[in-house]
C-alpha cells in the first residue's frame, strides 16, 4: 500500500513492508486511521488499521477465522460497516467505532457485500446477491437503529465480480447513483463505432460569440 497528494504532488511513499496482500479500502473522517483489508493463510482475510501519517503502527480491527472485508467508516466516526461470512454466506453488520468489540448489528436480511454510507450518515447502501443495490435508513445518534432493507435500484448494472472495491458510487445529497450499465442504454450490445467531432472550437465560437 502506497499514498500520495491528491495533486500528485510528491513521490508515492509505502506505507507497509510485507508479505501479505493487503486492500485500502477506507480512511476515517479525521483522517486518522486507513481501514484496509489482509490476506494471511492463518485467519483469511481480515480487517485491520493504520496510522497513515504518525507511527504506522498496525492495529487489528476484525480478525477471526472467517473473512471480514470492505470495511467503511460512518461519517460521524461512530460505526464501522463491513461483509462477513461467518453465517455461511456474507451479509451486511454494523459495529462502534473504534470499540468494535462492544456490540455486533446484523443489517441485511438476504446476503449483501460492498456496503456505502451515503454523506449525510442517514442511509447505507449495500449489494445484494442479485446484483441490486438495497437501501437501510440508519438514525443519527450513539445507538444503532435503522429501518429494514429496502430496494433501491434494481438489478442489470455490472457488480464488480472482484471481491474487493465498489462499482457503484452515491451523489452527495443523495438522491443519484453512478452505475455501469452493461451493452447499451436498453441492454443490447453496443455499436463498434467511434463518433469523431472535428473543428469543435470553431463550432462553440458560432454558438457562444464572444463580447
């Protein structure tokens, strides 16, 4: 695992030596913490975190015999959100941030990966073994409560089949999704052509005249 400026600034600084394969998969809101997930042949894969810009010092957050993974943090720094299998097929759970021993909330109902919580920390969104993307309304405060999953967008977008990262995202109110929808806009298979726009500037000086 590396990390760098967001305006490329820099080199690219390794974070970790070791052998193991290891995923970033979220940093908390204060930026203090990286959640990323370990692949070890003792515990599977599991989730742990690093201080990026301090010690580097490497704390497990998740670590069993079964496989904890994409975990993200709630915007208000209170809950951490993952998938695990350890029902035998992996759903949804919610646990405090940082004491993620002290409870355990199961969220979806019918299997989920790839959980999300939208910028406000009202929603998190979620996967589901279809291909659907399920919505659970979550109440702001110290307790955990949330409403049961719901539908949101159906399925027929590409879910990425790597266990690993999103390929959906949220706006930041909330109120659109960016998918990948396979083939074209009603399903059939795209058109093997290249659209090539010439003298575009001339044309947006006709259109938009300048004073």
């Amino acid at each position: 695992m590396f990390w760098q400026g967001a305006d490329g600034a820099g080199a690219a600084e390794r974070l970790l030596e070791s052998p193991n394969t290891r995923y970033p998969m979220a940093v908390s809101p204060d930026g203090r913490q990286l959640i990323f997930s370990e692949e070890t042949a003792q515990t599977d894969i599991d989730l742990m975190t690093i201080e990026p810009d301090g010690t580097r010092r490497v704390t497990p957050l998740l670590q069993s015999r079964f496989i904890e993974r994409n975990g993200a943090i709630s915007p208000d720094g209170r809950w951490l959100t993952y998938e695990a299998n350890d029902s035998g097929r992996f759903e949804i759970y919610v646990r405090p941030f940082p004491d993620v021993n002290r409870r355990l909330s199961i969220v979806s109902t019918d299997g989920g990966t790839r959980p999300l919580w939208t910028r406000s920390g009202q929603e998190l969104i979620y996967v589901s073994p279809t291909g659907a993307l399920i919505r659970v309304g979550v109440s702001p405060g110290p307790s955990w409560s949330a409403t049961k999953p719901a539908v949101v967008v159906k399925e027929g977008y590409f879910t990425n089949p790597v266990w690993w990262g999103r390929s959906y995202d949220v706006s930041p109110d909330a109120q659109r999704f960016l998918m990948i929808k396979e083939g074209g806009a009603d399903g059939a298979a795209a058109p093997a052509s290249i659209v090539v726009v010439q003298h575009w500037v001339e044309e947006l000086k006709r259109l938009v005249p300048t004073k």
